[in-house]
C-alpha cells in the first residue's frame, strides 16, 4: 500500500484494524508499523469528532459511530472458485441462504447483509457456522474454500488480482450500498460531535457511493 496519506488512508487504516481485530495486525495487514498507524487511527478519530474503537484490555469493540463508518466503508462479497463450483456462484442475494458465509464475529452476529435490488433496500440474514475474529483469518479461511466473505475491497486486492479470490453479487453493490441515515430524535440542536462526525461521513463515504 503505497499512498496512505490524507482521509481516505485513515479510513482505510480504521477499516484494517477493524477486520484485523487489533492496531499491529491492522498495521501489518498495510506494511504499517503499529505506531504509525494508531497516529492515523487517533487523527481519523478526531477528524470525525468520535470517538470509533473502544479498547479494554484485551476487548476489542466499536461505538456506535464506530459501527456506523465501518458499515459505510467500500465492501464486497468474495470467495475461492473451487468453493464456487460445488454450490455454484450466487446471482441473487437471496441465494446465500443456501452457502456458507462466513462472518467477522466483531460485528453484530445478528447483523444483515445489505443490498440493493434495483433502487429496492434488500437484507439478507447471513447463514453459516463459521465466525472468526479477525479479517486474515476470514480472508484465509475463503482462500481455503470454506465459503463466501464480506470483506473490505482494500484487504483481498492481491488475491482478486491472483485469482484466489472472485468477488460475487457485484450487481447488486453488497453493502457499499448500504443506506445510512442520521435519525434525530426530535432535538432542536445536534451535538457537536455528532454534527462533525455527520459531515466528515456525508462528505468522504457519501462521495465514494456516487
């Protein structure tokens, strides 16, 4: 990863260290020292006004805002071809009731996938035994053939490049697509923070969708 600097590079550095499950993994995962990229993840932090990963011991967690950038970050579904060819390659979303996904166990289990079918919102409850912690593990576990993963586009360019990896469902743009929106629940102002971490997402995540 040669160019990491300004916005889109902490973005990408919080994605990393999210599906990495820790800073060195995520740094590691970028050729990064885990210095370097805790500085980008701090910066990142104050840039939107949030406060997005909570570290306690050895729990790793998201905020809410956390959870919400992490959602918003460019996303696809991939898998090897050798798992393909035995179920055959989804063409609708629907179709991933009947293959394995495999799931980041920092998310929400229960959470959905997100699609868009047509201009119609489509969520899909993942199915599949297997959740591990961490982004390597996911994309080494797809590598092997144990089925399909949602991943950040950044983290398997190498094996899309190789051919290890396919991406699949890309008509129907998965969870980049993913509809975000900032409910108020009838206040009259907006924290601070809240307002700075809505601008820094409609700005940079917002204009990547369009």
């Amino acid at each position: 990863m040669n160019d990491l600097g300004g916005r889109s590079g902490e973005l990408l550095v919080f994605v990393s260290i999210v599906e990495a499950g820790g800073v060195s993994a995520g740094a590691r995962a970028l050729g990064l020292v885990p210095s370097t990229a805790s500085r980008m993840l701090k910066r990142f932090e104050e840039r939107v006004g949030a406060r997005l990963i909570v570290r306690e011991g050895r729990v790793f967690r998201l905020t809410r805002e956390g959870q919400s950038c992490y959602s918003g970050a460019r996303r696809i579904l991939v898998a090897a071809p050798a798992y393909l060819k035995r179920p055959g390659a989804p063409k609708h979303p629907s179709e991933l009731e009947a293959h394995s996904c495999l799931r980041l166990r920092t998310s929400d289990r229960n959470a959905p996938w997100l699609f868009l079918d047509g201009h119609a919102p489509l969520e899909i409850s993942p199915h599949g035994s297997i959740v591990v912690d961490n982004g390597e593990a996911l994309v080494q576990l797809a590598i092997a053939g144990f089925g399909i993963a949602q991943v950040g586009r950044f983290h398997v360019a190498d094996q899309l490049a190789s051919g290890a990896l396919v991406s699949v469902l890309d008509d129907y743009r998965s969870s980049e697509s993913e509809i975000i929106q900032a409910v108020f629940a009838g206040r009259p102002s907006v924290p601070g923070r809240v307002r700075a971490f809505i601008d820094f997402f409609t700005e940079n995540i917002g204009a990547r969708r369009r």
